[in-house]
C-alpha cells in the first residue's frame, strides 16, 4: 500500500485544463523533492517535472508542477489526445529510506 | 544516446530464483546511481532497490528486503537483481531505471523492462 496517494482518474476534452493532485506525508513529499513521471501505454515510464516544478528536456510548457507542503500538483493545459496516459507522482522518503511512487492518476482525453 | 537493457526474466516457479541484468551504455555507468522498478499487471509502479554509484550502499523496499539483493559491476557496466524466494506477488515487468547525476533524486533514462512471472 503506498504512502502516496493519488486520485485514480481525470478527465476533459482537448484544450481543457486538467489537474491532479498527489497527496504524502513529511517524510517524502514534505522533505523532498516530487517528480512526476508519465507512462503511455504499453511503454516505460518518462520524466515529465523534476524538483516539484522543472520542466525536463522537450516537455511542453502546457505541463506544470508545483508543490506545498506535503502535497504537490500536476496540471495540463490544452489538454491533447496524446496526454493520455497514466501519471505518477514519486519522492525520496526518509523514513522508508526508500523511493516511493504515487498510486498513479489515469487521464482520459474525452 | 543511453541504453539500459533487461535481460533475465521469464516464468518460475514459487520458492525459486531468477537473475536480472541491465546492460548499460551511452554514458559514464560509474558515475550514476541505479535503481529496480516494478510494475505488477494492471498496477502502478513499486520501487524496489537502489545501489549508489560505487555500490557501496544498497536500500530496498520493506517488500523484498532479505529475498532480493542488488549488484553492479562497473568493469562491465552492468547491473543485477538476484531475486529468491519468488512469490506470485512479486509478478510484474521490472524496469532498470538510471538515476539522473547530482544532488535531484529521479529517474532519467528507463530500460523498456523484463517480464517476471511467478506461478506453479
């Protein structure tokens, strides 16, 4: 059972803004940094933020992290047909000593 | 361009061993941490062990603390997964994933992952 956890599914139709969010405790998201990671379907995972709002290299600025506390935030604006795809937040988590991942969120372009 | 290569998975039975390895190239191997992530059928994703750039320290998750132990050999760029004591829950595509230089802690570069089965 993770200790991260993250609403199932999000939806809309193109263009829309779709948020979700990703939800830990002190000892991970609280003290350390989030990434948020993107895995289409049938493929590996990819990085898409890094350091709770870093974009990484050839990711669209449409994408955007941001992070409070011990929760942190994943948002798509002009939401496309290829964003969809499961979404996973991830941080260090020093109590675990361990990297945990988030439950992950499933987006579904309508 | 950086390539991490799985090899070693396929179907065993409950109770018995299975060794992965990830073949690493495109970038210096013995400067980088280097993780197992897994994916159960259906499910989301389960960090399951680390090893620093020298492999002087290991971590694993409480679920295969004691049955899996991590390696690398830096002469061979590889890393390793020795996985005993196999359990049906411990099902899934493990990926090898490379941890990105310096201080940040997240994975840069992903292997495409090796399907491990374990049933009777």
């Amino acid at each position: 059972q993770s200790v991260v956890t993250q609403p199932p599914s999000a939806s809309g139709t193109p263009g829309q803004r779709v948020t979700m969010s990703c939800s830990g405790r002190s000892s991970s998201i609280g003290s350390n940094s989030v990434t948020w990671y993107q895995q289409l379907p049938g493929t590996a995972p990819k990085v898409l933020i890094y350091s709770n709002n870093q974009r990484s290299s050839g990711v669209p600025d449409r994408f955007s992290g941001s992070k409070s506390g011990t929760s942190a935030s994943l948002a798509i604006s002009g939401l496309q047909s290829e964003d969809e795809a499961d979404y996973y937040c991830a941080a260090w988590d020093d109590s675990l000593n361990g990297y945990v991942f988030g439950t992950g969120t499933k987006v579904t372009v309508l | 361009e950086v390539q991490l290569l799985e090899s070693g998975g396929g179907l065993v039975q409950p109770g018995g061993s299975l060794r992965l390895s990830c073949a690493a190239s495109g970038f210096t191997f013995s400067n980088c941490a280097m993780s197992w992530v897994r994916q159960a059928p259906g499910k989301g994703l389960e960090w399951v062990s680390a090893i620093s750039d020298n492999g002087g320290s290991t971590y694993y998750a409480d679920s295969v603390k004691g049955r899996f132990t991590i390696s690398r050999d830096n002469s061979k760029n590889t890393l390793s997964l020795q996985m005993n004591s196999l359990r049906a829950e411990d099902t899934a595509v493990y990926y090898c994933a490379k941890r990105v230089e310096g201080t940040w802690y997240y994975f840069d570069y992903w292997g495409q992952g090796t399907l491990v089965s374990v049933s009777s």
